[in-house]
C-alpha cells in the first residue's frame, strides 16, 4: 500500500500548469497569482486625517482648553494648498489630505465651535489621528507574491494599488462525473429496489465551486465500458482535469478502472488511508484524471486529499493543502496503525472534538455534521480521551449558531 504523503506528492509533481491569463478583479476571486505584485505608488498615496476634526499644530495644543482660528473647512477628495500657521486649525473630514504646517488631528468629540474659532479641549501629541503617506504600504514594496491565492481582500488590496487585472493563472474547467448502474439523479421520485441516488456529484460540484474552478457536469454515466470510454475521452479532450466517483475498486463491475487501464496512463493506488483507500490517477493524453472511489465519504476524503491541492498545485498556488489545529478528542477511539484514519469530527468546546456520529465510508450524515476531520496518524492505533489530535479543517463558512456566539 502507498503512503498517503507520497500518494499527494507524486499527484501534485505530475499536475500540469495552468496557463497565465490577465483577468479583471470582477472575475478572479479564488484565482492565483502568477507573478509577485509590486506596489506602484505608497498606499495612502497621501497623508490625510483618520477621524472627522481639525487639523492642527500639536504645540498649539500643549496647553488645553485653547481656542483656534478655522481658516478652512475639507471635506474628503479636497485638497488645500493652504498653510496652518501658529494658532489656527482647518476643520477637515476623515480622508481628507493634511494641510501643509498640520501635524496632529483633533478629534470633532474633542472641540467645540465658537462662531469662526474652535475650542480644543484635548492635547494632541505629533501624529494623532493623521495616516501617513505610505504608512500601509511603500512604494515599491511587494505586495502579494506569485502563489498567492486571490480572496475578497486581496482583491481590495490589488485595486487599492490600480492593479485592475492581474496576472493569473487562468481559471481551469474541470469535468466531473458519476458512474454505476446504480446511481440515479437525485430528482428521481420513486426509486427502483437496489437503486441509490447519486449524492457524489451535487458534493464535487460543490467542492469544485468552493475551490473556484469551472466546473463541466457530465452526469451519471452507468457501467457501460465504451459508454464511459467516450464520454472519458470527450471530458479529457476539452477540460484541464477529469473528476470520476465509483468504479476503482476491486469488484468486476468497477468499470471506471478497466476503461483507463486501456486508455492512457493512469495508476490505481491502494493508499493506506481510511476512508478512501482506493484511488486513481492518472492522464488521458495530457489531462490530469482523478477516479475517486464511490462511497460518498472516501470520495470527499480523496477530494480533499488529492483532488484539491492537485488543482491548487495546477493553478501555482503555494499554499496547497488546508489549515490543521490541535485539539483534544473528547473520547477515546481505536483505528487501525496501517493506515491515517480521517475521523469526522464536530467542535464539542474551544479546542475539543467529538465524533461527528457514525464513521463507516458510506455515513454522509456524519460528514454533514462534522467541522473538520481528526488526522490519526499511521502507527497509531489507539487515542484515549483527552488526547490531543490534528485536525484538518475542511470548512471555512459558519459552525456557531446565535445562542454559541461569546459576547466579544
Ligand atoms: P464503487 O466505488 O463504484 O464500488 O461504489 C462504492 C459504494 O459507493 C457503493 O455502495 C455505491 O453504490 C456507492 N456509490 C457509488 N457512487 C455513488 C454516488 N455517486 N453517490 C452515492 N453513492 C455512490
Ligand atoms: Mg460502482
């Protein structure tokens, strides 16, 4: 059997890259870089106040209360060319730029109008409420590197420099597909003895989406070897990666894995995990191709393991797999030393987990409920309660509800 490390190592070394596109911030959310991005110009690009108040000289304020002239009033985008001299203030809004012999901000909360003066009732010391020209970023300074994947706030950042459309790796299309001659569409009313609905997909689709992808749905394809062999061909020929659940296990009608067998290059692995144990991967032609095994888990788990940072990898992204914490497993579970066991595990406090309910490869309600999953290593058969694990979180959205949330 192949170690899981290895397993990951050898998909993510064999991925194909992505090509560079130039795409508008619109439309690269989840996006990687593709080379490192340099601020152009200081973010501020000027100093300018950081509260709504009058911009002073602080040593007019040494001694407080203290009344000033207004000479001026600026409201944000408005620039003065005039000149704060000893004993007068120009009453300015937040964002608005310093005016030149300004040094401090008075916060309005602070002053009191006097007909055309200002009251200051609070000394400013150098710098009080006033953002720097480049205080958040230099000019010059790299501000995302090549690798780095685009969320919502990089986005911000990019634009808040004028890079209005980055360099990245293009957005790759991914087919994704069922087979058996068992799954039926999950709109099926009434479903036949024997026939089960196809609960794989609608969850690819979903892991692809979460990861950003274009995703290509091919449907169910039953076990009908030059059925599937085509539809296989077609889906390699026109996407950057194939995604396929059922039929790389060891039973005659695991057809997946005989149409690849004579079709390209492409390797079966026994990994030494749980769930997911069975897995294929490998190229028709050029285009990566992941057979994940059926049972709705094991098919996440390979997912997750696999399939996500393999695209990752594809995209040039440098950070490829999810992020894992410590905490402590309220029970205590065996599992079995030859393989890393993937628990399903929900958050029973800050910092301890608890089995998310029913374990075996097929318990998609368990997955459902669960926050992430523990990672029991290889060579360990046996973690009692209270035992500290690795958990890998596998998601990102909501697990509190109102009533969990702490009063911060
Ligand atoms: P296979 O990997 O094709 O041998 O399938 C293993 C198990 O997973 C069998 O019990 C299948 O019925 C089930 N299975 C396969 N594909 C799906 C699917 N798309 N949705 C739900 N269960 C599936
Ligand atoms: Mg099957």
């Amino acid at each position: 059997m192949k170690r899981l490390a290895a397993a990951r190592r050898e998909v993510i070394a064999a991925m194909p890259r992505i090509a560079q596109a130039e795409v508008p911030l619109a439309l690269a959310r989840g996006l990687v870089l593709a080379a490192d991005v340099v601020a152009p110009h200081p973010v501020p690009p000027f100093t300018n106040s950081a509260v709504d108040g009058y911009a002073v000289r602080a040593s007019d304020t040494a001694s407080v209360p203290v009344e000033l002239r207004v000479t001026g009033d600026l409201p944000a985008g408005v620039v003065s060319s005039a000149v704060i001299t000893p004993g007068t203030a120009v009453r300015i809004m937040t964002g608005a730029a310093l005016p030149g012999g300004a040094d401090a901000m008075v916060m309005v909360e602070d002053t009191v109008v006097i007909g055309d003066r200002v009251r200051i009732t609070r000394s400013a010391a150098p710098g009080d409420h006033v953002r720097t020209a480049g205080g958040d970023i230099a000019a010059g300074a790299v501000v995302l590197r090549r690798g780095d994947r685009l969320g919502p706030v990089h986005l911000g950042l990019l634009a808040s420099i004028g890079v209005a459309v980055p360099v990245v790796s293009r957005r790759p299309v991914v087919a994704v597909l069922s087979t058996g001659d068992e799954i039926q569409p999950p709109d099926t009313a009434t479903l036949r003895p024997g026939m089960i609905r196809d609960a794989n997909r609608p969850m690819l689709v979903g892991l692809l989406g979460e990861l950003g992808v274009e995703v290509r749905d091919l449907g169910i394809v039953p076990d009908d070897g030059r059925l599937l062999r085509s539809t296989l061909e077609e889906a390699a020929a026109s996407c950057d990666a194939v995604v396929t659940s059922g039929g790389v296990s060891m039973g005659e009608h695991d057809l997946v894995k005989q149409v690849l067998a004579g079709l390209g290059r492409v390797e079966f692995w026994q990994v030494a995990m749980q769930p997911a144990k069975p897995f294929a991967f490998g190229f028709l032609g050029g285009t990566p191709l992941f057979g994940l095994p059926g049972n709705p888990v094991s098919s996440m788990v390979a997912f997750e393991q696999f399939v996500r940072p393999g695209l990752l990898a594809a995209m040039g992204a440098t950070r490829l797999f999810r992020p894992r914490i410590e905490a402590a497993l309220a029970e205590p579970v065996s599992t079995t030393p030859e393989k890393v066991v993937f628990l399903r595990v929900a958050f029973a406090g800050p910092n301890v987990v608890r089995s998310a309910g029913g374990q075996a490869s097929n318990v998609l309600s368990a997955l459902a409920a669960a926050d992430g999953l523990a990672v029991i290593p290889v060579g360990v058969g046996a973690v009692a309660a209270g035992d500290r694990v690795a958990v890998e979180l596998f998601r990102a959205d909501e697990s509190r509800t109102l009533a969990e949330a702490t009063d911060d």
